[in-house]
C-alpha cells in the first residue's frame, strides 16, 4: 500500500524532465491575413516561406449526425498497416469512454444533460464536443474526443514534445501529423467536491516535406489528475489508489515514476506552487512496445469512473458558505492561470488553429482573483472510521508555507526517535527485530491498549490545535 501524504504548495518539486519549453510563451505564427497585407513589399520568396510556417490543420464544419469514424476513408477500411490499426482502435477507445463518463456524470448530476456539437474537416478528421453546464452538481462539465490530421509549425511540434529551442538544433519545415485523444475537465459546484482533469491521446508525426525518407514518430500522452479546493484524506487515498492499481496492471515502476512527473507537471511557477493533489502524468511515451501502452492508456482512461464519481457522491451534498466558495474560486483561479500559461495541449491547439471552444472548455465558468490575497490551505478532516475507532474532525485554515513545509521532517525525525526507543536492544549498537503491533500499542488504555501516543494522529491534532 503506498504512502500518501498533503504535498506542500510552496516547495518547488524536483525535475524529472527539462521544465516546459521558452517557446510555449512565444507569440504564435504570423496569420494568413498577415501575409496577405505584407504581400505588398515582401518578395515572393520570402512570403512563400512565411506562409509555409502558418499552415495549420483546416478549420471545421459542423455536423448533424455522428459519423460511425473520423478516420480517412483509407485508414478506416479494413487494412493489415500496423499504424492505422492503432489508429483505429485508439479512435474506437476514447469514444466507448466519452460514451462512459457522459453517462456517469449524468447520473451523478440527477438532471443535467450534455449538450453535443459534432464537428469535421475537409481533409479528413473532427470531433465531438459534449459540455454540461449549471447542472445540479456540475458547475461545468467537458467530455471531448477527436481525431485531426494536418500540418502544424515547427514551433508548435516543438510544443507537443516539450523540447527548447537550441542553436544546433535543425530547424525542420512544417511537420505532417495525426492527433487523437479525449480530454475532460470536471468543475463541480460544490466547494468540497474536487475537480478532475484527463486527458489521454496517440499522437504521429510523418515526416517533414524537406526531409523525405525521415522515420515516422508516435507517442502516448496523458494523466489523471485531482485538484480539490479542500483536502480529505479519504478521497485523496482512494483516487491515488485507483491511479495506483491501474499503473501496477503493467509495470510497477509506472505509478511511482509518473505521479512524479504528474506533481512535477501542474506546478506554477510564477505562483511557486503546484495545481491540485496530482496523480498519474506521462507524454512522448514510446520506449515499451505499442500494443502494451495502448492498453495502458486503455485501462487508464476505464479507470477514471471508479476513481473519481465515489469522492463526488460522497461531497455533492454537503453544505458550504459563501467564504467556502470564495475559496473555491481564488483556486480556480490558479487552474486558469496553469491552463493558459503552461498546459502544453492547450498551447499546441492554440498554435494549430484548433477548434477554441473545445480547447477552452478546460477553463470554468466562474473564477477569482483577489489583489494581494493571504495564501490559506483550507484542510477538511471528516469522520473517519478505523476498525472499532470513530474521530470527528473540525475544519482548520492553515497558512500554506507554515502548515506543510516542515511538518514532515519534524514528524520523520521524532518518528525515528521513538522506533529506535522501542525496537532496539539495550545498550545494543545495532537496531534489533521489532515485535511490535502497532494497533495495540497505541490503543488507548480504557480498551486494553498501552496508551502510546501515535505521531500521525498527535501531528494533525496539533495542526489543527485540538491540544
């Protein structure tokens, strides 16, 4: 069982990767518009190579009906091409999960329903964009898949795979691509039901027209992530437990190495802190065999309902004031800002001219911001059942750099104290064999137990001040 704990909101995570590229806060390529204007005293060379750096994916149209796939006619008919294989079956997945989650939030929500846009490209591709808006539970809710094909700049493949611009580097002419995913974000009216964000995708690049013969590239993407505006523990076990038991259907180095990556991703540097509570994030994934991570992904994604629908049932109803809504809104707030600012899929659908009110869907529909605001931690400890132990809990504001930032390796070194007291030999220079049951050496007096006290109780106790 692995251990969780409340990360710390100010303490910068290590690197496990470079950190996000410059280039994501470049100015986006010139317009088409642009050029034409600029035709008059540009050359006809330099303009063709200016608009060759525009090119994006073609804008969409929308539709009536669904169609059975987004795929190109060659691609969706029966064919033994490993690539459109996945392809297909990818497309085949992400749309059996829309179809899933709808109708878990749905249920959930007891009233709202989805609203469905349909949409497709010329060149082939499009999308379905499902968004629920001022149900009973969700403030706003987004379920979008879609499958595009086009031609995207240098600047937003460069985007995609999170690299920096280097002088060595080649610079490579517009890179031919396939793109197709589902992407969520889950906004719940109640201040004490978190929000939740996925997003899975397959991605392909071919090669560029400038460098015939180049090598196909392909990739997996995406995570689960929560980020609640007021902590239970219970609810952050279990989704990490999903996430975890998901991770360990495959390798057991995965949950460990992409909750890392997850905390290391949603982090705002400008703010010093990171989004929400984390969970599993991975991207450019292509050193496992093909088949294997597209299970992954597969088994990732049918998880989301287990992981998440229990922590809304068990918040929808609980009653809030306007000060806990308040609070919600200052951490909407910092979701706004890492969306906009850092997210690498909200970026690279800006660069492509993608469709904007499926990449904006992310954002909610009600934010705040508030000149000069003290930082507060708002901590919602619940009733929380142990075997024959029932505690109640109360509801605390701790300031975010004085409650986290070093409650843990105080709690680790007295921990330390303590076991060594306990488990060592007298006068021993070594550390014996433990025999002791924990459960029974902390119980209380009154039921038979030895009275010690249990540092992870006694720790949130004084957090909280009940001593």
């Amino acid at each position: 069982m692995p251990t969780y704990s409340i990360i710390s909101a100010r303490s910068p995570p290590p690197l496990l990767f470079p950190p996000p590229s410059p280039s994501l806060l470049k100015p986006p390529p010139p317009t088409l518009s642009f050029l034409r204007r600029a035709a008059v005293t540009a050359s006809p060379h330099r303009l063709s190579l200016t608009v060759r750096s525009a090119v994006a994916i073609e804008k969409e149209t929308p539709e009536n009906e669904r169609p059975e796939t987004f795929l190109r006619e060659s691609e969706s008919s029966s064919s033994s091409s490993s690539a459109s294989s996945v392809r297909a079956r990818f497309e085949r997945m992400i749309r059996e999960a829309q179809d899933e989650v709808c109708a878990a939030i749905e249920a959930a929500d007891g009233g709202g329903r989805f609203r469905e846009d349909v949409w497709s490209r010329p060149g082939g591709g499009g999308g379905i964009s499902r968004v629920l808006q001022d149900g009973g539970v969700w403030e706003k809710a987004g379920v979008n898949v879609s499958v595009v094909y086009g031609v995207m700049p240098p600047d937003a493949y460069r985007a995609a795979k999170g690299v920096k611009d280097r002088a060595d580097d080649a610079k490579p002419g517009p890179v031919p691509f396939f793109a197709a995913g589902i992407s969520s974000v889950l906004h719940p009216k109640n201040p004490f039901a978190p929000t939740l964000h996925f997003n899975y995708r397959y991605f392909e690049t071919d090669a560029p027209k400038d460098s015939p013969g180049a090598p196909r590239q392909w990739w997996f993407g995406g995570g689960t992530d929560l980020t609640p505006a007021y902590i239970f523990e219970e609810d952050v076990k279990h989704f990490h437990t999903v996430q975890k038991q998901a991770c360990d259907k495959f390798d057991p180095s995965f949950y460990p190495r992409f909750k890392k990556w997850c905390d290391d991703y949603f982090y705002i540097k400008h703010r010093g802190e990171r989004r929400g509570l984390g969970g599993i994030f991975f991207d450019d994934l292509n050193d496992y065999d093909q088949e294997m991570l597209l299970a992954f992904s597969t088994e990732c994604t049918k998880s989301v309902v287990s992981a998440y629908i229990p922590l809304i049932e068990r918040r929808k109803n609980m009653p809030f004031t306007e000060d806990h809504k308040a609070w919600q809104q200052l951490r909407r707030g910092r979701y706004v800002e890492f969306n906009l600012v850092y997210d690498r899929g909200t970026t690279f659908g800006l660069k492509t001219g993608g469709r904007i009110e499926s990449i904006l869907v992310s954002l909610p529909l009600t934010s705040r911001w508030e000149y000069n605001h003290e930082g507060f931690l708002a901590v919602q400890e619940c009733i929380v059942g142990t075997h024959h132990l029932q505690r109640s809990g109360v509801m605390v504001k701790l300031d975010f750099q004085k409650a986290y930032d070093q409650v843990d390796w105080v709690f680790l070194r007295i921990d330390k104290i303590r076991r060594r007291f306990l488990w060592s030999r007298a006068g021993a220079a070594t550390q014996g064999v433990h025999l002791v049951c924990w459960n029974f050496v902390c119980e209380r007096k009154a039921r038979g137990g030895l009275g010690i006290l249990d540092l992870d109780d006694l720790n949130r106790a004084l957090l909280s001040k009940w001593l």
